[in-house]
C-alpha cells in the first residue's frame, strides 16, 4: 500500500531540494521519469500519485532529492471507459471550443454563447437521430408497412399493436440513450476536493438544461407526428408547451453571462431545473397522449414531421457554426511576427469537427440501421436531410484533406530555407561524412516547423463550413442529391451514390479509427505518446459548453500538485518543479495557486513545453502572455525553458536566442528564462563514442547535460534565497 501524506512527514528533516517531475502526456510511468529500475509511490493513488526512489536515502544526479508526478491515467482509466469515451467526442471538442475563446470581452461572451448553443444543439441532433431510428424506422415502418428483416418485423409483438402504442414504447429508446449520456458525462471520484475552477454548479445547470430539451424535442417528434392526422387540444397544448422548453433552454444560454454570473447564479439554477422538471412532466404525458389516442394515424412511408425536424436541427447546427466562424474571423493578426490562430479561431475550428462529426455520425446511423434492417425499400432511401448530410461529410473531408496536402506542398519550400539556415548556423562546418547527418537534421526541422502554418491551415479550414451550409440550404428545397447533381452540375446520379457510399465508408473507418485508438491508447505507450495529447488536452478542460462531454482531470491534478509543492517546501530547503511538454502547463497552473511564502521557495524548469508556441494561441484568454509573465513573476524569475528547433511541439516562450535574433532587453528578466538547445549536440560520434547523439525532439532528456546544468543553476538560486 502506497505511503499516504502524513507517513512521508514522519522522515527525518532534510535541508536539501526537491526536484518534482511532472511528465507530458503519455508518459507516465514513474520508473522511466526517474530513471530507476524501483520506485515507491508516497503520496496519491492508483490514477495519479508521488513516486520517489525506492530507498529513502537515494538522491539523484546533483544530490537532489528526486520526485514524479503520475497523472497519466487520470484521463483515461479503463478499456471500457476508454472505448465509452468515443461516443463523448464531440461533446469534448465542444467544450475545448468555448476555453478558446479571444481576450475581446465582446467577441468572447459571443463566442461562448454560440459554443453554448452548438453544444446544445449536438444533443438534439444526438437525441434525434436516436429517435430516427427507433420511432421513425421501427416503430413506424419496420413494424408498419415497410416490413424489415426478421426479427425487426415483429418487435416482441409490437407489430401488432396500435400505431401510438409502438411509438410510445419505443420513445423509451432516446431516453435511455439520454441516460447513458448522463451516465458516462458522470464524475469520477477523486481525493481532491478543491477544483482549480468553480465549474461543477455550472455543470449541474448545463446538465439540466441539455436533459430538458432532449426530452422536448423528443415530445415534439412525437406530438408532431400525432397532429399531422388531425390537431386536438391535448396535442396542441404539449406541442406548445414543449416548444417553450425548447426556447426557455435556448434563452437561458443564448444570453451572455446568464448561466455563469454569480448574480445570476441561483435565479439560472431555478430556471435550468424547472425546465428539466417540466421536460420530464411533459415528455410522460405526451407518452401516454399518443399511446391512448385511437385515432388514425397519417398513411406516409416515413414518420409525419421527421424529415422537417431533422433539417431544422441540421441547418441550425451550420447557421450557428457560420456565426461563430464569421465572430472569429472578423479581426485576424500576426502574434510575433509568425502566422498564428486568430484569436478565437480554436473554437471555430474544433466547433466545426465537433459539428462535423456528430453530423456524420447521426447520418450514418440513421441511414446504416435502415440499411441494414431493410426498412427503406418501400421508399428508397432515408429522410433527406441525413442524405445530403452524408454527401456534405464526404465532400468536407475530401477537401480537407486536399487542403492540408496543398498546404504541405506549398510550406514546403519556405519551411525548408529556414531550416538549412538553422543549420547552416549551427554547424558551419560540415565533413563529408556528416552530409546525410545535416540533410537528416534538416528535414526534421522543417518538418516541426510547419507548426507555424497552423493558423493559416486553421482558417482556412474553418471557411470550409460552407459546404455544410449549402448542402443544408439546398436539402432544405427537398431536392435529392441526385437531382440536384443531374440538373446544376450534369453529373450521373451513379456519381452521387458513389458520394453517399463514400461518406459511409468514411464514417464506418472513422468509428473504426476511434475505437482502435481507444484500444491501443490505453494498451500501447507507443500509439499513446502519438495519439494522447489530442485526449489529455481534451479532457484537460472543465466542462463550460457541454455538461455530458468526459469529465476534467485538471481539477484534481493541479491542486494535488498545488498542495504537495506546498508540504515540500515545509520540509526541504526549495522544490524545483520540472514540467515535460503539458506538464509545463500543469505546473503553470499550480504556481498560480500557490500561497506567497510558497513561492518563495520555487524555481520552474519547463522543456519541451507548448505554453507559448501551442496554447497562448489556443487559449488565449487564459494562456496568454500576461499570464505566462504572471508565473515568472510569481517564481521570482527563477524560471528556465529549454526547446529544441527539432521539436514540432515545444517552443521557446517569450525570446528564442537564435543565432542573429535581436538580444533581449536586459532590464526584462523574461528574456532571459528561454535557453535554445542545438539539436542533435553534434553531426558526428564524439571520440570513443560508435554513435552520434540522437536528434531529441520532443523527447524530455532529462539526463541530458544541458537538462542537468538547468537543474543545478536552478537548485543554487533555491539555495541562495533560502
């Protein structure tokens, strides 16, 4: 059993310095942080926890005390949770939109509001495509006139029953999917019970808000199909009270601040709740509405009303994506002189996978159950939304990727100068002998730095949402893909299938990409170490947007770690804390929170870290520049960074020190935390040595000399201020 907290307090008194280690995602085992074959863990638990060396008295290089942090599973956890996850996934990508909203005040309550909304509006589209199939397909045609394959065809006898009756009993299937929503969106527990932001009530509103309108839209499907043979006054009295949960959920989010002022905390949790109580109420009495009604009931091949629900939630869902792309595209800029994310245009960009992927999602559910079941023989095919939703997923990833390839091809000239003159730089003179070396080390540069094309990649991907919308205006005309093809572009109608099948196909290796990736993310270090930062950084954030998307492990990470600098530092002369990659950002987070007489006793070692090059970008409302200047400052400017030109990840953080790079104003202790590192040391074998050094990358090294020499610089101020 791991030594708890108050165990490791009973060690002798030791006036020497902590060196913590915080690894970056996928690296989390705490023999390989440290180096050593046998570690014991000292504090925390089987998801995260403090490892130390197995013998109390081991120190490690420069007669530091050695410590890991392990937070590696606290994102993930099981193989079941892992593969669960991936139906969360565009749930996740919402609610990383709305952290990344611009520092405008204006532009940001907007961007968060249409976020807000998008993610409101995923949950309808979730909880209509669910309904497509089990009300529109089962109910409505397998167990009426279309006669799906066995065993379909009889339902446990509901084939026999009264039209209303199938529905109602089927209606059970959406509201149990929205309960697996619910349940999988639920908090893990945790030994932390101090999160780093006040979220959890915003949460719980979120929540109730998304539960009350997925039970309204679900009783409008049904009250909508009820009317269309004739309007009573039961039917029209829950339609209208259902479209005003509808808009009672909407308004409660579309209005900016509402949800999230403390002011107007306690009247927005009545509100949220009264709306799920009242979604709850309604939804029981439409059931039993439509399941007594005797009347007869509409002789379409589909579900009365579907089709139309269906495209409003589609067309709303890109009208919105088209708003928020237009509010963060509206002003762009450089940030240093390099091309960047505009600001805010994050939110646009993973709105539209978010979007994009639900979209797809609910298409091919709907139209591979129908397929798969027989049940649209009678009418040739599904609902026409989902079609042109299907063709519209396989155009938008066919130009993707004919972007990102353009994009390349385009770099790469460009990215390819600047990398030989790095080179040339570092290595003015080459032998003979290390020319394939220099090409080698050359290519790689250019390859990590086509991160600096990322904003313009990024904006011009966010404009591609124009397919989507034009696929949803003219779907909205009920023209088929096939005709509109034949008549505009004089395509074949094989041409469009092909489309349709594509996008199918598509989705099908999507579903089959992510849940390998669920698989082998939690069973493969090496797949995870590729694939991981995409999770880590995703479940990183506190759920502002979407209350079903996974829940944050931020929450507990950075104040246990907050908390364990601060019962170092009682013990040990200064805590030294060395963030690899995102634990740079953990770290970060945790100086913020740290009392003043803490401080005093820290120093910072960041390496291979994205804080500037990645998330001030991204996030630039919290991870700014002003921020990262807070953490110096907080640190006493006892902060060092360390990057490579080799690493398409990490960066320098406020001046790079490449050769012929202005010199930084003296007076500004900033310019003197970032510490550039050649990479590799040398183009050839040192004497006595078979091999030349390894181009690191983004490898952490921290047995590196360049790593050590940080750390001892680091540990003598520690001990010269205390």
């Amino acid at each position: 059993m791991p030594e708890g907290t108050s165990q490791h307090c009973d060690e002798p008194r030791r006036l020497d310095v902590v060196e913590l280690r915080v690894h970056g995602v996928s690296g989390g085992d705490p023999f390989v942080i440290l180096d050593q074959p046998q570690v014991r863990q000292v504090a925390g638990d089987a998801s995260g926890g403090f490892h130390r060396l197995a013998r109390p008295e081991d120190v490690g290089p420069d007669g530091v005390t050695l410590e890991a942090y392990r937070w590696g599973d606290l994102p993930t956890g099981t193989v079941g949770r892992t593969l669960a996850m991936v139906f969360l996934l565009p749930f996740m990508l919402s609610n990383v939109a709305v952290w990344m909203r611009p520092t405008g005040r204006r532009r940001a309550a907007w961007v968060s509001v249409l976020c807000r909304l998008l993610a409101l509006n995923l949950t309808v589209l979730y909880v209509v495509s669910i309904a497509g199939v089990a009300l529109d397909l089962l109910a409505w045609q397998c167990l009426g006139e279309a006669r799906c394959r066995p065993p379909f065809d009889s339902m446990a006898g509901l084939d026999g029953r009264h039209v209303g009756q199938r529905l109602a009993v089927l209606a059970f299937v959406p509201i149990a999917a929205v309960a697996v929503l619910r349940l999988l969106g639920t908090r893990r527990p945790g030994p932390a019970d101090n999160p780093l932001w006040a979220v959890e009530p915003l949460v719980h509103r979120l929540r109730a808000i998304h539960v009350a309108a997925a039970f309204a839209v679900l009783d409008v499907v049904l009250l909508t199909a009820r009317r269309a043979s004739g309007a009573t006054v039961a039917t029209t009295l829950l339609l209208a009270l259902s479209v005003a949960v509808l808009l009672a959920c909407v308004g409660l989010l579309a209005v900016p601040g509402a949800i999230d002022r403390a002011a107007t905390a306690r009247t927005a949790t009545w509100a949220a709740r009264t709306a799920g109580a009242g979604a709850v109420v309604l939804t029981v009495a439409t059931l039993a509405t439509v399941a007594s009604d005797q009347r007869d009931w509409s002789s379409a091949t589909g579900l009365p009303g579907y089709g139309g629900i269906a495209a409003g939630a589609l067309f709303g869902q890109m009208m919105l994506l088209v708003l928020l792309s237009g509010v963060v595209l509206w002003r762009r800029g450089r940030v240093g002189g390099r091309l960047a994310l505009p600001g805010g245009l994050g939110a646009a960009v993973l709105a539209a996978l978010a979007v994009g992927l639900t979209g797809a999602l609910s298409a091919g559910l709907v139209y591979q159950t129908g397929e798969w079941l027989g049940g649209y023989r009678g009418d040739g095919g599904p609902p026409l939304p989902y079609r042109w939703t299907l063709l519209s997923f396989f155009l938008h990833v066919v130009a993707a990727v004919l972007l990102c390839g353009a994009m390349s091809v385009v770099s790469r000239r460009g990215r390819r100068r600047a990398a030989a003159a790095i080179t040339a730089s570092d290595f003015p003179v080459v032998p003979p002998e290390a020319v394939g070396r220099l090409r080698l080390t050359t290519r790689t540069i250019a390859r990590a730095r086509f991160t600096e094309w990322l904003g313009l990649l990024a904006a011009t991907y966010a404009a591609l949402v124009v397919i989507g919308l034009l696929a949803s205006l003219v779907g909205r005309t009920g023209r088929d893909p096939e005709e509109v093809a034949r008549r505009l572009l004089g395509l074949p109608a094989v041409a469009v299938g092909m489309g349709l099948s594509g996008g199918s196909y598509l989705l099908a290796a999507v579903l089959l990409t992510l849940f390998a990736g669920g698989v082998f993310a939690y069973r493969t270090a090496w797949f995870r170490r590729h694939v991981g930062i995409l999770w880590d950084l995703g479940t990183f954030w506190p759920r502002a947007a979407h209350p079903f998307a996974p829940p944050s492990y931020a929450d507990r990470a950075v104040p246990e770690l907050a908390d364990r600098i601060s019962q170092l530092t009682e013990r040990h002369v200064g805590v030294l804390l060395c963030g690899h990659s995102h634990g740079s950002a953990l770290l970060a987070l945790a100086v913020l929170r740290l009392p003043p007489r803490v401080r005093q006793r820290v120093a910072l070692l960041t390496y291979g870290s994205p804080l500037d090059r990645l998330y001030a970008r991204l996030f630039p409302a919290y991870l700014n520049e002003e921020v990262l200047r807070e953490v110096g400052e907080r640190v006493e400017w006892r902060w060092l960074n360390l990057w490579r030109d080799t690493d398409p990840v990490g960066g320098w953080i406020f001046a790079a020190h490449r050769p012929g790079d202005p010199t930084p104003d003296p007076a500004d202790p900033a310019g003197q935390v970032d510490r550039r590192l050649r990479d590799p040391a040398h183009l050839l074998p040192a004497p006595g040595e078979r091999s030349a050094p390894p181009i690191r990358g983004h490898h952490p090294g921290e047995n590196d000399s360049a790593f050590r020499a940080a750390v001892r610089e680091l540990t003598e101020r520690l001990r010269n201020a205390g």
